[in-house]
C-alpha cells in the first residue's frame, strides 16, 4: 500500500492506509481463528457489517452475515423473511485467499420454498438434499458463506437467521482444532492468505480496476462476477472513481429507474473502504432516492452539500469511488456522469431536481443515525 502512487501523491490518503491495514488484521482474527466449528454461528458485526468493518466498501443495506462451515457435516439454516426485499448465499469451498478458493453456489431465498409467515428452512450439506438445500464442498473442513440480506430502510423489520449442526458427532471432534499446535498453524496460513487477500485485491487492485475501466468521473458497467472473489453474481455493478477539487461536483443521472428488487449509489475511499454512511449521506437507495418530476433520478456527489435532496457526501475526501448496485433488474442501466463546477450547479440542473432545506437534511440524517443503530446497536 506503501508503493502505490496515491499513498505516495496524496498525503491525505496516508493516515486512512494504516487504518486499514490494521483493519485488515482485525479480520483476519474474525474470519481465520475465532470461528469455533463445534458450535457454528452466523456472524454479523465482526464482519462486513458495520463502520467497524467496511473493506471491501460493503453496503450498509446488505445486512451482511458469515458462516464457516465442515463439508464433512450437515447444517440446518432457519429464518424469518421480515421486511427483507432480498436474500442472497454465496459459498465459497476454502476462505477467501486460499489457493484453491472458489465461488461454489450462489442461492437467491426467494426461489426457496417459504411459508406463509414467511419463515423459512434449508438444509446445508455437501449431499444434496432435496427441498431447500444449499451445498457444500466435501472436500474442505473450513468454507466461507457470506449472506447479503437486502432491507430497503434500516427501520425495517431485518427478519431473523440461525444456523446449527445437525449431523451426530462426538463432543471432542472439534478439541484438535481448539487445542493442536498444528492446527493453529493452519489458521494462521489461511489468515496469512487472507490478510494478502485483502490487502491486494481489495485496497491496492479494485480501485486500480475501477480507474483503469472508467477513468476519473466516469462511471462504467462492471458485472458482479469481476470486481473480486465475493463479488455478487446477481447484481449488476457500475463503478466510477471521483477526483473533485474543492469547488467542483459530479452529477449522476438515470434517465429510467432500475426495475430490480434493489438498487443504490454509495461513496467510498481510495482504499476500497466505505465512507461514513451512519452519520453523513454516503449512500443512496430505492427507498430514499428522490425522484425528477420527469421520473429520472439525479445525484450530486460533492464536498459540501449543495442542496439538492440526492447528496452524496465525500466526506471531504478529493478521490475515492461510487458504486451503483442492480440487484436482479431486467435492464443493465449505467449511470451518467458530468463533472462541473459546484456553483453551477444551479444552472446546470433542471427545476425539476428536487432541492431540500437545511432542515430537512438535518431531520434525515438525524433518522438514519437512528434507524443504524436501532438496526445494529452500538
């Protein structure tokens, strides 16, 4: 991270650096060591969930989960839907970073058999099973689920998830991996992988990507399956890396709104880490974009807030990115951007981009502080 010219160019991208690094090395302990695989849990704020965790520039609405799983063993998944417009599992065979680690099923729940209530269960073994069934690889003892759960506003109701073992095995199974030299020397290989698995192709290589796709302010389509290993195959990306100076501002425009079950704009850093989206409107979604009178959709990304209702906050930072997600739409929209001057702004939008007073944003910012932690909790 040291070596790359936008540590070395921009002072201000230095202190954010050794954040994550450390970062980095916080989740290798979450991802790599802790996990106990006698009792299997569905993790959620020790992974990319909260603003302890955003390498990766996870989003805020993904109400994201993780599992690591035996595929010598058999798992019982239950939940409740709630208000959730989406939930999505992606497996991989090893843990990110590993050699041999690979994507080896992605399941949309809602092509699942849910009830009434909508409560729902699934088996998770390596052998198929039929009804409700998520596999898993037979060959490796530590696999990597990551579980996208979509809520469109974070005072939804984020149903409910848990996940046991159900296969019979004796209470010592597990006391080699809890207790052998050799053991913990494997967890730390596969933290050591992670670590490097972080470090290059999250901080260094996915802006490096996204510049060399699109340039500075301009945004481009970029499927799921490329921007890296647990990049969602449902969804249609489009990726663009701001440069602003302090009086300049990107517009970003839809002509037609997305027609999928989710879609939204969030800013984040150079190091591929989210902006503030507790405190400051870094993101954006379907629930609180605010539509054109024509039925279009306009975004300002800008270092100040400009008064118009769909402000994207840098943060004050001069880089870092914006990332559209499109989660199962008919159409591949990409969003349109111009870079202009920020007191221009009102000559080059139109009346029919909806403006907001002060206080009004204070009241929303106000409501998503709230609506986090009512979600999250400290």
């Amino acid at each position: 991270m040291e070596e790359t010219p936008r540590f070395k160019e921009h002072p201000q991208h230095r202190a954010k650096a050794y954040h994550t690094m450390l970062e980095a090395l916080a989740m290798v302990y979450n991802f790599a060591v802790a996990p106990r695989m006698m009792h299997p849990r569905l993790f959620k704020n020790t992974g990319w969930q909260t603003d302890m965790y955003t390498l990766g520039q996870n989003g805020p609405d993904l109400n994201y989960l993780t599992a690591f799983l035996d595929g010598r063993q058999t798992y019982k998944l239950t939940g409740r839907y709630g208000d959730l417009v989406l939930i999505l599992v992606q497996v991989l065979n090893h843990l990110s970073g590993h050699p041999d680690s690979k994507a080896i099923g992605n399941y949309d729940l809602s092509q699942f058999e849910i009830n009434p209530d909508g409560t729902f269960e699934c088996i998770v073994s390596a052998e198929k099973h039929e009804g409700n069934w998520i596999g898993l690889s037979p060959d490796s003892p530590y696999q990597f689920l990551l579980f996208r759960r979509f809520i469109g506003d974070w005072n939804d109701d984020p149903g409910e998830m848990r996940i046991e073992r159900i296969s019979e095995i004796p209470d010592d199974y597990y006391d080699a991996d809890e207790f052998s030299e050799d053991s913990m020397a494997e967890r730390i290989e596969r933290g050591t992988a992670f670590l490097r698995y972080l470090i290059n192709d999250f901080n260094i290589n996915l802006f490096n990507m996204y510049t060399k796709v699109s340039g500075f302010n301009n945004m481009k389509f970029l499927p799921g399956t490329v921007t890296s290993q647990v990049g969602s195959p449902s969804s249609n990306y489009a990726m663009a890396v701001f440069d602003l100076a302090e009086d300049e501002a990107l517009i970003i425009e839809l002509d037609q709104l997305p027609d999928g079950v989710y879609w939204s704009l969030q800013a984040g850093d150079v190091w591929s880490r989210s902006l503030n989206f507790i405190h400051r409107q870094t993101t954006i979604n379907m629930r609180h974009a605010v539509v054109n009178e024509n039925g279009s959709f306009t975004a300002v990304v800008a270092h100040r807030d400009p008064g118009y209702a769909n402000w994207i906050d840098t943060t004050g930072r001069e880089q870092g990115t914006v990332v559209f997600r499109n989660y199962k739409a008919t159409r591949e929209p990409v969003p349109q951007t111009r870079k202009v001057k920020f007191a221009q702004l009102g000559d080059t939008l139109s009346s029919g981009v909806k403006k907001i007073t002060p206080e009004e944003r204070k009241a929303a910012l106000k409501r998503r502080a709230e609506g986090f932690l009512k979600l999250h909790g400290e």
